[in-house]
C-alpha cells in the first residue's frame, strides 16, 4: 500500500498527466497497465488510476526510454519500492521519536516537526526540478527536429539551384554551339562566294590579255591591213 503522498499535493487525472507529458492519453493508460503489470502501485478511486508528481516522473522516463518499456517499468518499480520503504521508515522513526519523548519537550517537538516539513518541502522541490528538466528535454527534442527539418530544407534548396545551375549551363551551351554552327556556314558561304568571285576575275583577265593579244598582233601587220582591221574593230 503506498504511503509517499505528501500533505496537500497535487492529484492528476489522465487527460492532465497526457498535456504534462505530452503525450495521448491512450499511451498514458498503455504506460499505466506496464507499470502495474510489473508490480508498480497506483493511488486508485475504484479502478480509475490517481496520479501523483513521482507517477509523473514515471511516465516520463518511460516515454524516453531508449530500453524495452517492460526493463524500464521493473527498474521503476525497484525505486518505488526503496522509496516507499524509506519513506514508510522516516515516518516510524518520526512517530516512535514523537512517542518516546516526554511530555515537556516542547521545543524538540517542534524542531523535528519543522525538519519533517522542510523534508517534505525538498521532495517537493525535487519532483519541481525533474519536472523542469524533463520539460528541458522535450523542448531540446522539439529544437533538434526543428534544426533536422530547416537542414533538410537548406540542403534541398541547394540541390534545386545546382539543377538549375546545371540546367542553364547545358543551355547555353546548346545556344553557343547553334551559333558557332550558323557562324561556321556563313564563312563557308563566304568562301564559295569569293572563290567564285576569284574565278570571274581571272576569266575577265584572261579575256582582257586575249584581246591585247590579238592588238598587239594586229598592229604589226602592214598598214593597210591595220587600218582595215582597225576599222573593224571600230566599227
């Protein structure tokens, strides 16, 4: 029978217990029957489970676990156990000191009265800081998965402007090889035009140096025949 409850602490249903440890309330009854499956205690009302900060605590190693629930749950166990022991053990000591002192020692009668309370006051304090630290860790967890998602993030954008990088360079050299290729027909074009051209020119030479050939040839001949070819050739 548990007997750690301490004056005036909290009680939590399990819709409560699942906001403070963030976690369904399915999985709150899931962790429940582990425990008691393993021999944890509950406080009850009927069958409806009564939680307190240490079944809080519970839950929460549970929850992050990196063992098998079922090693964690005995684990948990054995502490409730010391525990209650050690708690079920100040209070006789407390009483069997109450009951042995006489009747006029007043003053140490309040004195172990005041150190039962600050003992009660520094479990209190200490279920408040495990209570901070777990909610530590969860807000640490939820900063990784943040960091984890805004990396992935990054490292996807940085794959989508290098494939677009990508993209626009095997365009532009698609671009620079049409126009080395229009370029290159153009010269060609050119060269057939001036080879033609050439061709032309030599065969305007030739006919040029025909005719002053034959000129030439004409005017040595006798005078008569040079004017009559002369004049044929004026005519």
């Amino acid at each position: 029978m548990r007997s750690d409850i301490q004056p005036n602490e909290r009680a939590f249903s399990s819709k409560e217990v699942a906001e403070v440890v963030a976690i369904a309330t399915p999985t709150v009854r899931k962790y429940g029957q582990i425990l008691e499956r393993n021999g944890y205690e509950f406080f009850k009302d009927g069958d409806r489970r009564i939680f307190v900060q240490s079944d809080i605590e519970a839950l929460i190693a549970l929850r992050d676990t990196e063992k098998p629930l079922d090693d964690t749950a005995k684990d948990l166990v054995n502490q409730q156990k010391e525990r209650l022991q050690g708690s079920n053990e100040t209070d006789m000591a407390i009483r069997d000191t109450y009951e042995d002192l006489p009747h006029d020692a007043k003053p140490l009668r309040e004195m172990l009265l005041f150190l039962a309370n600050e003992l009660t006051a520094t479990r209190e304090m200490n279920a408040h800081l495990t209570n901070e630290v777990s909610q530590l860790k969860t807000t640490v967890s939820r900063l990784q998965q943040d960091h984890h998602v805004i990396s992935s993030s990054i490292g996807n954008s940085a794959q989508k402007t290098h494939a677009k990088l990508e993209n626009i360079t095997k365009q532009q050299k698609i671009h620079y090889e049409a126009l080395l290729q229009h370029e290159k027909q153009k010269s060609e074009f050119l060269q057939n035009e001036l080879q033609i051209m050439s061709e032309e020119q030599r065969k305007a030479w030739r006919s040029q140096n025909d005719f002053n050939v034959r000129l030439e040839n004409a005017m040595r001949k006798p005078k008569g025949k040079w004017r009559r070819l002369l004049s044929s050739f004026m005519k």
